[in-house]
C-alpha cells in the first residue's frame, strides 16, 4: 500500500524538476536584466532540493549545467558543484534550516563555502592553475595584485565572495518562495511537510 | 475525401521514413557525432601546439559550413572566443611574470610570456567548446535524446531535458511579462543594489509559484497521455541507425585519440 | 458487475476541515454519457478525480467507501494501467501540452507512441483525428505557440487519439466560442455512438440537455439528483440546487405557472417546438 503512494510522489517531483531548472535560467536572466552582479542560477536547485529531496535537488543541478553547457561549454566542469548545492540544500531543508533567521546565515555561509571553494578548485583546474574568467577574476586578480597574495588564495576568496553575495540573495529569495507555497501543494511534495507543521493553530485531520 | 487520402499520404511518406535533413553533417547518428566531435575537442586540448590547435579550431568553422550552420556556429563560438582571449588577455598579463616585453600602455608592460599563456588558455578553451557549441548546432536536442533513448536511456529523463528546454523558454516570456507589469505598478526596478535586489522577489516568486501549481495539473495531464504506462514505446520520428561507415569514422576518431593519448604519457609529445 | 460504481464514497482534501464529497453512491454503464452539473466547488471535479484514481493516490486526504472501476476495486487498480482505460481531459488548456513536441500532429500521436501503437496505425489514426475536430491546418504548427482555444483542441485531441474506453471530461470548452463548443459536443456524442462511455463536467446546460443520456447534478458534496436527462432537467427544483435550468425547461415551468398545460416539460428547444406544436394542435 505504501509502495504505489511512494510512485506518486515521485510522479509529481518529476514535472517539477524542468521547472526548478527553469527558475534557474530565469534567475540568470533577471539578474542580468536588473544589471545585478549574481549569478542568481541556483534558485531553482536550492528549492526543488528543500522542498523534494536529495536526488530531484542534485538533477536540478545537473540538468541546469548541462542545458547551459550547450552555448557555454566550460560550463559542464561547474555541475558537480551544482549538484552539491541540490544536495545539500534538501539534506538543511530536513533538519529545518531554512525556517530560522540565524540557521539561514549558516546556511548563506555553508553554500558560499562550498560554491566558492569548488569553484575556485575547478576553475584552478580548468585554467591550467591561473586565475580564471571574471566576475571571480575582478576581485581575485587585484587582491594578488595588491596583496601579493598567493595565486590560489587570492582566487578562493575572489570565488567565496561571489559566491557567498550569490547565494545570500539566492537563498533569501527562496525562502520568501517557500513561505508563499499554498499548503495544498505542499501537501504534494515529499519535504513538504516540514513548512506545514509550523503553523500552530492548523488542526491535524489528516 | 481526396483531401483524407492526401493527409494520410503525406503524413506516411513524413514519418514511415527516416527522418533526414539531406546533409551528410547534420544527417550522421548523433552519438556518432557527439563521440567524434568530443574526441577531436580532447585531442585539441591535449595537442600543445598552436598551429595544429588553430588547425581543429578552423576544422570547426568547415564543419559548420558542411553542415549549413555556418552562420549560428560561427556567432556563437566566435563571440566565446573573442570574450575568452580578450578577458584572459588582461588577466594574463596581470598575473604571469615576464621580462619579454611587447609594448607598453601608460607603463603597464605587456609581456610575451602574459600574451602566450592568454594565447594557449584561449585555446584549450576554444577548442572544447568548440567541439560542444558544433555539435549542438548540429543536432536537435530531441535526436539526441532519440538517440539515447534507443541505447535504453530512460523517457523520463528524455522527458526532463526537453520539458526543461520548454520550460526555459515559457518562464523566460513570463518573467519579461511579470517584470514589465511591476515596472507599470510601480515596483522600483532600477536605482542601487538593495532596490534591484528587491524588485527580484515580486518577479521569481509568482513564476515559481504558478508553475509550481501547473506541475500538479502536468502530471495529471501527462499521466493522462500513459506517461507512466511500462510498455516498449513506439517512436513516430525516427532516426537511421548509424550505419557501418559512419561508426569507421568514429573508431578512427578514437584511436587518433587513443594514439594521442598515448604518446603524451610516453612523453613523445610536448 | 457495474462498469463504474461508487459506493458510500466520503472524501476529504489533506489540510480540509470539509469532505469534498459526502456519502456519494452512484453507477455509470457502459456507453452511456453522463453530464455532471452543479455549482462551482460542489465536488463535480473531484467526483472525476476519484474515478480516475488521481484520489487518494495523487491528492493524498482520506476516502471512504467502495470504488469500483471496471469491476475492480480502485485500491488495487495500478495507477498507469488505469491511465490507459481512461481517458482525461481537463479545463487548463495550457498545462495539457507536454512541452516536448513540435508539432501539434507529433503532440497527439504522443499517447499512443506511450502505448506502443504500431506507426501505420498511429498515423492514420491522428490524420483521423485531426479531420474530425477540423484541426488540419494546426499539424504542423508548434503546439507550445497556439492559443488557448486552439490548445483545448489539440489536448483533446491528444485523448481521444488513445482510444480509451471511457472517457473523463471536465469543462474542455470553456475557452472555445459557441461553434467551438457545439462541434466538440457532436464530437462526445460520435464517441458514445463508437462504445465509449463518457463522463463529462459541463456548464453549458442547454447542451447537455441535448446530448446526455443521464445528468448527475453535485451539491456540497452531495448527489443531488441524478437520472434520466429528460426527469433531472425537466425539475424546477433544481435551481435551488446552484445548478441551472435549460432554456426550453424555463419556457416550460413559466407555461405551467401561467396554467398552460403541456404533455411534458420539454429540456431542448427541439422538445420545446414539438411540445407546444402538440398543445396547440389540441
């Protein structure tokens, strides 16, 4: 009995994966348009990951870097990290992160960390061991100008600081989304659960 | 009545056959394609040489014409280009120590070491890319996922990427809809930081919202269409299987590759 | 066995303090075609949502009560299988596109590509299709760039090219103009002549009394009436019941009230013209 519910579920995920990738895109484009120096990509795979789990979170991601990497190859090399931030976005969303104002913080500095730091390491990679492309490079190239700062060091914060400005605004954004989420959809998503039973005076007929 | 006979006449001849663009490029199997154009992408990226590099990249632009996309290509990756070596360019010079001094702008010196990393950055980037950018060019995500689908690749993930392409395209109208419509309600949309940063959340959150909602009724809708019923699928596009020759030419690809390969863990090659 | 019956059925949304539908029992034979009226939110929609098996499996909440489809209990039915005997077309024309087709003759043949039919066969069958609902010159156009109306068409089409045996429809007019939705009534009615047997939820009251064989009018929840178009429609009592009366029902009741005797309280105007015709050959 619980097994076809569980096929369900995953049925209704599924439609929603080619949205979050969407949102994603949109992001980007917004971010663009409003002249605003994020990359603003990863709301989508933040939001799927919080509100449907570990796996449709890392497609997110996945699809997103794929579907970018067709007019931006070097693109592809970035997925893992897109993949990462699906991941552990429905890994916080299971132990309530995104419903507190201090844990959200946490959560800005965690995704910055390891957006920033993977990114600094892939781009190190792919760059045969210099600095990469801007945006990282307008902070990174005259932070070893100035300081003379070891190369990689100066490329880490470069990418942390991106990184952690982007993701601050891609997380606040979310979870103004998830507090709008009418209940009735929610009760549809796996991690939905978690953003009903907040509500005190909600009585439990289910 | 004659018109019925037409129609179904017409629409047998369309799809009882293999689906073709009469061009030899765009016609190969597209994971014949994809697996010789990544080759050539990897061989230009492990061949240290500027020449032969410049060589492949030109090899590119042929292609493309071969392929009468000459003109999509050639914006795209030649616009990635330039944007790649004008931006590593400047970083370059600002990062790679030199004494071999070129010029120099207002005492910034431009050395020859800063330029040849640029140069060779450039084109370890140009000529990945390049193989990717051709090859989507070429082929129609749907043959691809065709393709994949025929090697036992799930629908469902054939489903994912081209809803998400879809998808991409209708939220993108949407948002430019929503945004023009805040502007008129008088949603600031311009001015510092903060006031952008604000102006984003009336825009993404009742885009996300609404499709939120419109995923219920799509699986509905496409539960509806035996989505999710286990049978073998028909196709009613179809595309030839490669035929003999077309997957010579991939084993050749490859075993230049290999042969590459080879030789630089050898050390015979730079 | 009943084709489709519903015993007792209580159900209640996940997160509702009210059963969206109360105490229902009710029975569809095969080849019949049932209208589905009553007042917005009266459970016309989840009544659909149940026979479909989207309820409980898809919307979650609580059922009660015996569901019989096919003469299998609804509980035991799998969700995909059931999917390919019944077919379902809803109001939003525009969530009923799937999005990964790019062309609208490609876009119907989806379903049946699902099922496996063979291409001859497929093939024939969509030209087929097209011709009846005089969609021809939207073949080869994008289905992800058509209007609404054109959409509602197309996602109908897309349905009835699978062939179900029964047939689920809740409002597919409601974005057509009145030709629009008279030729997708003639279309329900070819299909009920072919064997299937058709659900429909409609407001359009003057033609369900033209075309169904049994109305079911809903009401908080609650069958209100049910039976024979002709008995159902022809009660001046119905709306009370948020749900409407057809014009040539109207005309009749106010004939009545004026002390007009009839043979009859007519639902069409066909009826309505044959009627008075009588009465007044008298």
């Amino acid at each position: 009995m619980t097994k076809p519910k569980k096929q369900k579920m995953d049925k209704m995920v599924l439609f929603l994966i080619p949205i979050g990738v969407a949102i994603n895109f949109v992001g980007g484009q917004i971010a663009g348009n409003l002249g605003l120096p994020v990359y603003l990509d990863s709301i989508g795979t933040m939001a799927i990951g919080a509100l449907c789990g570990v796996f449709p979170g890392a497609a997110v991601g996945l699809v997103s870097n794929l579907l970018n990497a067709v007019t931006y190859p070097p693109n592809v090399f970035y997925a893992p990290i897109s993949i990462l931030i699906g991941i552990i976005s429905a890994l916080l969303s299971n132990k309530d992160y995104f419903k507190k104002v201090g844990k959200i913080i946490a959560i800005i500095a965690i995704f910055g960390l390891i957006g920033g730091g993977m990114s600094a390491v892939i781009t190190w990679i792919i760059y045969g061991f210099e600095f990469g492309v801007p945006p990282t490079s307008y902070i990174s190239v005259p932070l070893y100008k100035a300081l003379g700062l070891n190369k990689f060091l100066c490329e880490f914060i470069g990418s942390f600081c991106i990184d952690a400005f982007d993701k601050a605004i891609s997380v606040i954004i979310m979870v103004g989304i998830l507090k709008a989420i009418p209940k009735r959809t929610l009760t549809k998503l796996p991690l939905g659960e978690i953003y009903i039973k907040e509500d005190p005076d909600e009585d439990d007929d289910v | 009545m004659e018109k019925q006979v037409n129609l179904n006449d017409f629409y047998r001849k369309k799809y009882m056959t293999y689906q073709k663009k009469e061009n030899f490029v765009q016609d190969l199997n597209p994971l014949v394609k994809l697996n010789i154009l990544l080759a050539i992408g990897i061989i230009c990226v492990l061949l240290t040489d500027f020449k032969w590099r410049l060589a492949i990249c030109a090899l590119y632009y042929v292609i493309a014409f071969a392929g009468k996309k000459f003109r999509s290509f050639g914006l795209l990756f030649t616009g990635l280009a330039i944007s790649f070596l004008a931006f590593l360019s400047v970083i370059r010079q600002l990062s790679v120590e030199g004494s071999h001094v070129l010029f120099s702008i207002f005492g910034w010196k431009w050395t020859m070491e800063g330029w040849e990393s640029a140069l060779d950055m450039t084109m370890t980037l140009c000529g990945f890319s390049g193989a990717v950018i051709l090859f989507f060019t070429l082929t129609e995500m749907r043959d691809l996922m065709y393709a994949l689908e025929k090697k036992g690749v799930s629908h469902v993930t054939s489903y994912v990427i081209l809803a998400s392409m879809q998808t991409i395209t209708d939220l993108k109208k949407t948002s430019q809809t929503i945004m023009d419509s805040q502007r008129a309600r008088g949603v600031e949309t311009e001015g510092n930081l903060l006031v952008r940063v604000k102006a984003l959340v009336p825009v993404i959150s009742p885009l996300f919202l609404s499709a939120l909602t419109s995923a219920e009724e799509k699986a509905i809708s496409m539960d509806a269409r035996a989505f999710s019923v286990k049978r073998d699928h028909t196709f009613l596009r179809e595309l030839q299987p490669a035929p003999i020759y077309e997957v010579i030419l991939a084993v050749i690809v490859d075993l230049c590759l290999i042969a590459l390969i080879g030789m630089k863990i050898t050390g015979r090659l730079g | 066995m009943a084709y489709i019956e519903l015993k007792n059925v209580t159900y209640r949304y996940p997160l509702s303090k009210e059963n969206a539908l109360e105490d229902v029992n009710c029975k569809f034979e095969k080849g019949k075609f049932y209208g589905i009226i009553g007042e917005n939110g009266g459970g016309k929609t989840t009544l659909c949502n149940v026979i479909r098996g989207l309820i409980p499996q898809f919307y979650k909440g609580k059922l009660d009560g015996e569901v019989e489809i096919l003469g299998e209990e609804l509980r035991d039915w799998d969700t995909a299988e059931l999917s390919a005997k019944i077919g379902y077309v809803f109001q939003n024309p525009f969530t009923q596109i799937s999005g990964v087709k790019e062309t609208v003759f490609e876009e119907i043949a989806m379903g049946m590509e699902n099922m496996g039919v063979p291409k001859e066969e497929m093939i024939d069958k969509v030209v087929e299709i097209c011709k009846i609902l005089k969609i021809e010159e939207l073949m080869e156009k994008n289905p992800n760039e058509l209007s609404g109306g054109q959409r509602q068409r197309v996602a109908f089409a897309s349905i009835i090219a699978m062939d179900t045996e029964i047939l689920v429809i809740d409002e597919p007019t409601s974005q057509l103009d009145p030709q629009g939705t008279q030729d997708i009534f003639e279309i329900i009615s070819m299909l009920k002549k072919a064997g299937k047997t058709i659900l429909l939820v409609e407001h359009k009251i003057d033609l369900i009394a033209e075309y169904c064989d049994e109305v079911i009018v809903m009401e908080k929840g609650k069958i209100a009436f049910s039976g024979a178009v002709k008995s159902v429609l022809a009660n001046p009592e119905l709306e009370k019941h948020g749900a409407m009366i057809p014009q040539a029902a109207k005309v009749g009741h106010e004939l009545r009230k004026n002390h007009i005797e009839l043979s009859g309280i007519p639902i069409t105007i066909q009826d309505a013209v044959k009627t008075i015709k009588d009465r007044m050959g008298d």
